[in-house]
C-alpha cells in the first residue's frame, strides 16, 4: 500500500512513507516535542517527495494514537486529519504502545511467539503500559493500558520490557530474567502494523480519527512539582 505515517507521542519525531513496490520506506526521526509542531509538515513534504507521491494516492494516513504526551497526540492527529481529508484518504489511528512492541520485535529479530511489556514516559512520575503477544504474524494485547508508578510495574520478570523509560526510571523497574529493549513508537512500525490493521477495519474518516488519552489530568500543580522535586533530593 502507499501510505504515511507519522508519530510525535513521545520527546521524538518519527515520520515514514511507504510505496507500493518498493521493499523500504522512506523515513526520518529526529528531536520531536515543542519543535514537531514546526518541523512535521515539512518533513513529510520531503519525504512524500521522495517517494513521487501525491497525498491523494496514499491509501491511508496513519499516526500515533496514544498513549502518549498530550499535546503530541493532539499534533499527530490534527496534522492527519487535515492531510486526509484533503487528500479524500482514510485515517489509521495506531496504538502507540503496540508500535513499541514491534520496534522491539524487529530489534531482536523475533518471528513468533514473543511476549513484550511496553512502557512509555508518561511523566509526572508515572508509566503507560501494555503487553502484547505476537503469534501468527499478528500483536494481540494480553494486558490493557494502565498508568502506573514505576514500582507498580508487577512484570513476572520473563519476556521483553520494551520502551523509552529505562534511563529515567530503570533502577525503579523490577529485576527479572528478561531482555530490555530501548524502543519508541515509530513510524516504520507503524507502517509494519498497518496492513494487519487495514484490513481489520482499523481505518476511519478523518473526521472520525480520535487520540487514545489514558490521563485526564495532563500537568502537576505548583505544589506537586515543589513536593516530588523535594523527594528525589532524599534519595
């Protein structure tokens, strides 16, 4: 399929276009955060130029759903939403936590059979997490979505721990057996996930195209920020 995808659910930017037959997308990642809002639009003008494609011949556009930060969410789909709908293409809204599993997949090069518990920074102190299997070429999720502290983790210790929470918050992680992957939610994945997904009906109107928020409350108060500051001084 051709297809877009983008994701700025995380401190990193991922954007990558595939075209029907050609065996590797074209894609970038590069610091994301405050500076997506400017530098999105002009990576996937490149990198749709780069692959000889109009908008209006891509069979989706696909991005990070969430979980994720807030305002990252809001960018993604906001910027998926206008392209679709410009476009007159459907949109696909990818699980970001999933996204995170297949990048680690791909990293240890497994086929069948895995098991992966992906986390991602959700700040305030606090993870997203979610485990999935990958059976018979397809994730399924075995545990759904929570927000939780880092010592409430509760992984058996078998298996993949996967994400971008090792440096932050990797000592307060449990030991166990398993292999840590450092990974994010890219683009390329999402473009592993999409075609599993498409035919799923995972596909929405632009109109239609949602993030996948876990936390209602999206910043610490004043008081917060003194008290958990005050508390990694005691450590």
């Amino acid at each position: 399929m051709n297809l877009l995808a983008l994701d700025t659910s995380t401190e990193w930017m991922s954007v990558a276009v595939q075209r029907r037959g050609v065996a590797l997308p074209w894609q970038v990642t590069q610091t994301g955060g405050a500076q997506s809002s400017t530098h999105l639009i002009p990576q996937i003008q490149a990198l749709m130029a780069q692959a000889e494609l109009q908008f209006e011949q891509l069979d989706a556009v696909v991005f990070g759903a969430g979980p994720g930060s807030f305002t990252g969410l809001r960018t993604a789909c906001s910027v998926a939403q206008g392209l679709a709908f410009g476009a007159g293409v459907p949109v696909l809204p990818v699980d970001t936590l999933m996204a995170v599993a297949e990048d680690a997949r791909v990293q240890l090069s497994a086929a069948e059979g895995v098991s992966v518990t992906a986390l991602l920074d959700a700040r305030m102190d606090e993870l997203y997490v979610a485990c999935y299997e990958f059976k018979s070429g397809l994730w399924s999720m075995n545990k759904g979505y929570r927000l939780i502290k880092p010592e409430d983790l509760g992984w058996e210790g078998a298996g993949v721990l996967a994400g971008n929470v090792f440096d932050a918050y990797g000592a307060r992680l449990p030991d166990g057996a398993g292999v840590r992957v450092r990974s994010l939610p890219s683009a390329g994945a999402m473009l592993r996930l999409a075609p599993a997904l498409m035919q799923a009906g995972a596909a929405v109107p632009a109109a239609l195209a949602l993030p996948t928020y876990i936390r209602d409350k999206v910043a610490q108060t004043t008081l917060e920020r003194a008290a958990l500051k005050a508390a990694v001084a005691l450590q």
